[in-house]
C-alpha cells in the first residue's frame, strides 16, 4: 500500500509541478524602499516591497515562502476608497494595516489566515495597505491611530 501512495504522490507532484511552475513564470519584481511607523512605544522601521501597479498589486507577496522580520509591502492606491484583500496563494500569516491618506491606520487585519479567500476589508477609507509578518502589530504595540510615515502620506492638520 505505501508503494501504491508514493507512486500516487508522484504522479499528482508530476501534475502539479508545472501547474506551480507556470503560475510563477509570470512573478512581478517590486522596488523597494524604507518606511517608519510612529507607535506610542516608539518609531520602527521597515523595508518594504512596493506594489503599485494593478499587475503588482494582484500578486502581493503570493508564493513567499517567508517574509523577513522588518520587512513588507505596501500596496499604495491613487486615492482613498475602501480596499479588500484576501490571502489567495499567500503561504504565510500577515497582518494588514489599513493607512489613511495622512498616513494614520485605520484598520489591522492580524494574523490573517494563508490561502483563504475571505475578503479583508478596511473598514474605513484609506489609500494604502501595508502587510507584515503576522504578529508583528502585537510584538510591537502597532495599533489604529498610530502613523505610518512615508513620502506618499500628507499629513492633515
């Protein structure tokens, strides 16, 4: 019977294997750069991914296998509106932090759950969407109300 099983598992590896390959042929590649967030514990810093085309943004961080600690990806949108996201694809947990066109979050999806198709939604307006190791808003005390600090954020008086 194990014969039977592994002969079975090699032939569906065998059929998926290119399934996998050609769904990854066509990966988009991604500027990176520095972000700030402002908590009241103190100031972290990131490096991140940017995804800013439609083609960017529907692939996100899809088919990672691991994501550094400081690291992430910012998916920036031209003009605040309520934004949905979902884990199709996605092999790690992340948390999402919904960002405000000033910069302040309005949301956080933690630990968002790998594969799932379920909408995330913002909850609220914003203009961006930025995805961290999930866990990382409760390690480091991000919560709604803190400010993201980058270029693309004005900030409202």
């Amino acid at each position: 019977m194990q014969v039977m099983l592994s002969r079975r598992a090699l032939c569906a590896s065998l059929v998926l294997l290119p399934l996998a390959a050609s769904a990854q042929q066509g990966l988009q590649t991604f500027d990176r750069t520095k972000l700030d967030i402002e908590t009241k514990a103190g100031k972290y810093s990131f490096d991140i991914e940017l995804a800013l085309t439609p083609e960017q943004q529907a692939q996100g961080l899809m088919y990672r296998q691991k994501l550094a600690t400081d690291a992430g990806m910012l998916f920036l949108y031209d003009h605040e509106q309520p934004l949905l996201m979902w884990m199709a694809n996605t092999f790690i947990p992340l948390d999402m932090l919904f960002i405000a066109a000033d910069g302040k979050i309005v949301n956080i999806a933690e630990r968002t759950v790998p594969h799932s198709t379920v909408t995330i939604g913002s909850g609220a307006l914003a203009q961006a969407v930025l995805e961290l190791n999930g866990g990382t808003s409760a390690r480091l005390g991000i919560g709604v109300g803190d400010r993201v600090v980058y270029a693309a954020f004005t900030l409202r008086r």
